[in-house]
C-alpha cells in the first residue's frame, strides 16, 4: 500500500478512462482515514487507493454479505462509505443470500434491516451458488461463462441491467 498513493491512483483511474469505456475496481473495504495515527504528514496512507478510488467513481457497488456479521459490518460502515463516496451513486447487492442463515423470509429480513439501520431502500440480491462459484473458480473464468443459466449469474444480470445500465 505504500506505493499506492492517492495521486498515484487517481492518475491511474484518469489514464484508464481514456484506454476504455468502464473500469471496475475492487477495493478493500476499510475506508478510515489514518491521518490522525502517523506522524509523517507527508507519509504514505494506509487506505489512500481505496478513498481515491471512491473519489474517483462514477458509480458504487457495495456487496454485503449475507449473514449476521456481514449485514453488521455493512451497516456500521455504510455511513463512512456515503461519506467517502460524496455524491456518487451507491448500489446495494446483497451476497450469498440463502435460507439456512436467514431462516424463511430472509431477503423481507434483510430488506428491512438495511432500511431501518442503514436508510438503505434499494437492495439488490445475489443468491449463494457454491457450485457455480466453485466451477468459475476452477477454470478462472466468470461465472456468466461456466454457467450461464445458474441463479448467481441471472442475479448478476439482474443488478447489472437494473442497477448500473437502467433501460434508456
């Protein structure tokens, strides 16, 4: 991380919008800013290419795992993600969803959660499909490719044609 500063990074983002139309970037997800625990003010930050990659966003995706400790994480840390991403769009998928952690209704529960304690209204939902994940991983390839017609991939469909390209 020390090499990744973020000018470095926001000059990398800038070179790559010009080589192609979109750029994905994967982030860890710490966001909190360690000014205050260095003394070296001109030092290299712990988090600088994840805040430079917000600052530089068009759009966020936010992936919150589906369990217990997952949705917790995401709700204590959504504020500082908002904050971080500033204007930008924020897009909510929920991961790995499956009945045997959520009991019955769980995508009702996980809605609800996220409303009440993140103000979070529009949530994606992306199933658990080990078999799937596992053959992707296998062959290191997306999933959309070793398979097509698994519940993970038409929920990946899903968020992308109603979350990040909407129907014109």
């Amino acid at each position: 991380w020390p090499e990744l500063s973020a000018p470095r990074v926001a000059a990398a983002l800038t070179a790559c919008r010009d080589w192609v139309d979109t750029v994905v970037v994967d982030v860890a997800a710490p966001l909190e800013r360690d000014e205050e625990i260095v003394s070296d003010v001109d030092g290299p930050r712990r988090n600088a290419a994840t805040l430079a990659a917000l600052a530089s966003a068009d759009l966020v995706v936010a992936v919150v795992g589906a369990d217990p400790v997952g949705v917790s994480r995401f709700v204590r840390a959504y504020p500082e993600l908002r904050a971080a991403a500033g204007a930008t769009t924020v897009r909510v998928l929920v991961n790995k969803v499956r009945s045997g952690v959520l009991g019955v209704d769980g995508r009702s529960q996980l809605r609800r959660t996220l409303e009440r304690f993140a103000g979070v209204t529009d949530v994606w939902f992306a199933p658990w499909d080990g078999k799937a994940a596992d053959a992707a991983l296998l062959s290191a390839q997306p999933v959309a490719e070793v398979a097509a017609r698994s519940p993970f991939a038409a929920a990946v469909r899903r968020f992308t044609g109603e979350a990040i390209e909407p129907p014109q």
